[in-house]
C-alpha cells in the first residue's frame, strides 16, 4: 500500500462519506451526549484542518487537527476506512497531525475517544504513539464513556 496524505478541502464524496459513517457508527456505539465527533460542516471550521489519506483512488482514512490557540491543539474525527483497518493508515495520520502540530509550534495534543471495547484499538495507538491519559480539557467534562488523552510536543 502506498498512502498519500492531503490537506482535504472536504468536498469530495469518498470523504464526505467516510465522515458520516464515523458520525453514525459514534452514534451507534455512545448515546448523543457522550458523542463528541464532529460531521463534515462541523470539520469546515476555520481553526480545523482535515487530511484524508489515500490509496490510490481509495480513501483510506481522515483525521483533522483543532487547533485551540498558539500552543494548544486537539486531535479529531480520526477514522480508518473498513478495507484499510490494521494497516497502518491510522498510525500515519496520527504521526502526519503530530508532526504538522509540531511544525505550527504547538506545545500540546490532546484528544477525547472512548472508553468501551470497540476503541480498544484507538487507545492503544495513541499509547503507543507517546499519548498518556490526562483528564478533560476545554469544554469536556467528565464522562465514564470517554476517555482523553494528552502528549507533549518538542519543537
């Protein structure tokens, strides 16, 4: 597999629908409050960047970047598509937002996913990607469904 890694303006179908399966699968496994990923008008925010990663002419996954202020970011709606799972798309976006995080100079990325067993596979990326778990940040309040996560940046 070779995987390209776009700034996506999100207003590609294959995109699009990858990001309303993610918002329908989140709504199938967590009631409405505890959901707290975010549909396409949502993601075309100002302060947000989407990447969608491709195979070909196969999305593969997306996953975006809030930034919060000058050192603060957020990483969100990251999503791998059904025929791409364990192959490693979810790790690369992850290390493509970090590093992009990086080079815009922010100090911290932080992150919300949940608690259950079907994100078992999420947490355990983000552990192994140097992510550690830390309480809620900015608008999150504590929630026994969701779990966040936090890690340190070095310019």
């Amino acid at each position: 597999m070779t995987l390209q890694i776009i700034v996506d303006d999100l207003t590609g179908t294959a995109t699009c629908a990858l990001i309303a399966a993610h918002l329908d699968a989140m709504h199938a496994q967590c009631p409405a409050e505890s959901v707290h990923a975010l549909g396409v008008a949502q993601l075309r925010h100002p302060l947000i960047t989407v990447w969608s990663a491709w195979d070909g002419d196969d999305i593969a996954g997306v996953g975006a970047l809030l930034q919060r202020d000058a050192a603060h970011g957020e990483v969100k709606s990251m999503r791998v598509a059904p025929g791409h799972l364990r192959r490693g798309v979810g790790r690369a976006l992850l290390r493509h937002i970090t590093a992009e995080a990086t080079g815009r100079g922010l100090e911290r990325l932080q992150l919300e996913t949940g608690s259950g067993p079907e994100f078992t596979a999420a947490r355990t990326l983000y552990l192994s990607e140097g992510f550690t778990p830390c309480g809620p940040f900015a608008d999150y309040t504590d929630d026994p469904l969701s779990m966040f996560f936090v890690r340190e940046l070095s310019g």
